[in-house]
C-alpha cells in the first residue's frame, strides 16, 4: 500500500509539473502577442530648433519645445504613432522632405505652390505673414517701399528670402538661423530684417528688448502647413487628426499655451 501511495504521489507531482509548464508558455505568448500589438510605428520628424514660439530650445532644461512640438506630438497621438525628432536647418529640412528622407517635417513651413510640386501639405494650421523690422530709432524705413538699395537680412530657404528677391532691389544677405539676422541688424551691419510675424513679434518683445521694431504692414498672406513627402500615406492621417484635434478643443488649448489666446474663429 504503501509503494502504491508514493507511485500515485508522484505521478500527481509529475502531472502538476507539466500542467503549470503548459500554463507558464500561454502566458508567455498572450504576453508577447499584446506586447506586439502595443507597439507604434516610429515615424521621424523634421523640425527646427531656432524658431520661437514653434520650436526652440529651452534654455533650462535643453528640451525641444514649443507650438509646433507639442502640436505634432498630439497628432501623432491621435493617429497612433510614435515620433523622434531630428533637427536641422530650415533649407535641409525642404529638401529632406521632398526627397523622402524624412516621414514628417514641421516648422512653420509655408504652403507655396512651388513647395506643393514636391511636398504633400496637410490643412493649414496657422496663418501668419511677413513683416518688416528695423532697429528702434531708423527713420529712413518705414515700409518694405524704403528697403531698395537697403541690407536686408533674412533666413536661407524662407519665403521671406524670395519674396525680397521677387519684390524688392535690396541687398539681401541671408543666414542659415533667424537669430543672425536680428543680430546683423542690431549690430548696425543690416539695415531691416524680414521675416515671420509671429517670430518678429516674439524676439522684439522677448529677447531684443523692443530694440527691434516692426514697420510697415504685414505682407502677403501665408498659411502654415505639415509637410510629407509626396504620395505618403500618412499625410490624410495626420491631416484628419487635426481636424479631430481642432473639433475637440486640444488645438485650441495649445495654441492659447503658446500664444496667450485661443486661435479667431475657434
């Protein structure tokens, strides 16, 4: 009796052996199946690191931010995917896009024509134009009609940069960063920049002290863009999460983040 009650005894342990193996490889493939189905696709972002509000560096904690940055991050929330950012010149980032290098590129990039022929664009998600500013106390510009025969200072690749090529006969000396051009014209070796309003406005007040002005009206009228290479799929993604966004409050609660108001018509 006693051989027959050890023999059942361990062909019992045996037998709860292999059921808590057999339990322990299901577990382990639910695992893994959900694990998969939790990953995004990394897509990878274009983007700038000189552009105040949109996208800049934070002197404190050397973290991209800014409207843009947190603008793309919400879309990408929304359509499901995960994003790194790379950063690069303005100029680089056209061409990057156009050639397929990069899935998105963000940077209060303006919707042209010409861009159109090589680049994708989702809706517009900003309207913005260009203005003209000198330093406080020129007295010899007063509008974009004064600048001929002027150094104007603006950045490469920007639609400021062709519209002084198309419209005025100033002296035009372009930089790779914004930031060179309102200090050209502060350090009295550029007469006027040319550039965005919003980042006008926002270095004026901000980092020159008002010792950069702007004059004149605002020129041409200009709509911001998310630009993908052409044909991509994901741009009518991208595009119909921002219409989500824009319906649901989020765009709104950003753009009053960065710019102390909720957008008109909003």
């Amino acid at each position: 009796m006693k051989r027959k009650f050890l023999m059942a005894l361990f062909f019992s342990l045996v037998i709860g052996v292999l059921a808590a193996c057999g339990g322990s490889d299901d577990d382990t493939a639910d695992d893994g199946d959900a694990t998969e189905s939790d990953d995004k696709e990394v897509l990878t972002v274009a983007t700038d690191n000189g552009y105040v509000p949109f996208e800049f560096i934070d002197e404190e904690s050397g973290d991209l931010v800014g409207f843009d940055i947190d603008l793309i991050t919400a879309l990408a929330d929304e359509a499901g995917y995960e994003i790194e950012f790379e950063t690069l010149e303005f100029d680089g980032i056209v061409a990057g896009i156009g050639s397929g290098r990069f899935d998105i590129g963000i940077a209060g990039m303006t919707i042209t024509e010409e861009r159109k022929e090589e680049i994708d664009f989702t809706q517009p998600y900003y309207e913005a134009g260009l203005i003209l500013a000198v330093k406080d106390g020129t007295d010899d510009i007063e509008s974009i009609d004064d600048v001929d025969g002027k150094t104007v200072a603006t950045r490469t690749g920007s639609t400021s940069q062709q519209y002084l090529e198309d419209e005025t006969d100033a002296d035009i000396e372009a930089f790779p960063a914004i930031i060179e051009a309102y200090q050209n014209v502060l350090a009295g070796r550029a007469d006027a920049v040319l550039y965005d309003l919003p980042n006008v406005q926002y270095y004026s007040e901000k980092d020159a002290d008002g010792e950069i002005v702007t004059v004149g009206d605002k020129l041409t009228g200009e709509d911001y863009g998310i630009a993908f290479p052409k044909g991509s799929e994901h741009r009518d993604e991208f595009d119909e999460a921002l219409t989500t966004i824009k319906d649901n409050g989020t765009f709104d609660d950003i753009y009053e983040e960065w710019f102390g108001e909720r957008p008109e018509g909003n």
